[in-house]
C-alpha cells in the first residue's frame, strides 16, 4: 500500500523550520519540516543527525509541540506520527501522556527511564556503525 493512502488527513505542503528533542530535552536537532498533516509530518534532517525513534518536534512558527515517534526513514528525511493524533497534536492537550513523572507513578517513571536509556544507546550504536561504514569506505585495497 502506499504512503499516501495510508493517510487520514489532507497533507500540507510546508517549509517551516522545527527542533527535535529527544533524550529527556537534553539533545536536540533542527529540522526542516516539509510536510503536515493532522497526524503527523514529514521532516528534513541534516545527513549526520540520527534522532531516535521517539521524540517531541518543536515548531515555532505554529507555537505548538507533538510528541511524536517514527514511521520511516529515507536518507535524511524521516516520516512521523503524532502520539495522539486524534488531537491537534499540542501537548497542552495531554498528547502523548506527557504530564509530570509524579503524577503517572513510580512505575512509568522507571519504564521511561528504561526507554530513554535504550534510545540514547540505540542513536550511539547508530554513529557507530555509520562511522565504521564510512570509515570502510574510505579504505583503498590493498
């Protein structure tokens, strides 16, 4: 099937710079968004920014923050789905279960902690291997 008809909503062609946070809003990347939807949008990313795949995209212009997570993933461009896209995606609205730790309990706490971990390794491995792939490349043969 393809991307578009899997869509629910009218897609909006834009060009309106944004900022990904990720890693509990301690890393974060611009981003050029190209693409909006009511569920989501299509982002352009600088080639050497690997974000996972859960994060909050930030765009000034609109005023307005979704918590989002991945769809795909095509050279610099990535695809994403807002967390409660039966909204208009503001977090003010609780998009995304994003209250304060305390009022979620102790055990949410604990599981985002995990998450946020498992993340932040996965964007390491992926530097890694992009690098080594890199590094391979540039190696003449013997």
């Amino acid at each position: 099937m393809a991307e578009d008809e899997r869509r629910t909503s009218a897609r909006q062609r834009t060009v309106l710079p944004g900022r990904v946070y990720y890693n509990k809003h301690s890393v974060s990347a611009e981003c050029l968004v190209r693409d909006m939807s009511d569920g989501g949008a299509r982002l352009e990313l600088s080639e050497n920014v690997i974000i996972p795949d859960v994060m909050e995209l930030y765009i000034p212009k609109k005023e307005k923050t979704f918590h989002a997570h991945i769809l795909w993933r095509r050279g610099n461009e990535v695809g994403v789905e807002y967390a409660d896209s039966g909204s208009d995606g503001d977090l003010s609205h609780g998009a995304g279960n994003l209250e304060a730790p305390a009022e979620r309990g102790q055990g949410g706490v604990e599981l985002e902690d995990r998450v946020q971990k498992l993340e932040t390794e996965m964007v390491s491995l992926k530097r890694m291997f992009l690098d080594d792939v890199k590094n391979r490349s540039l190696r003449l043969p013997l």
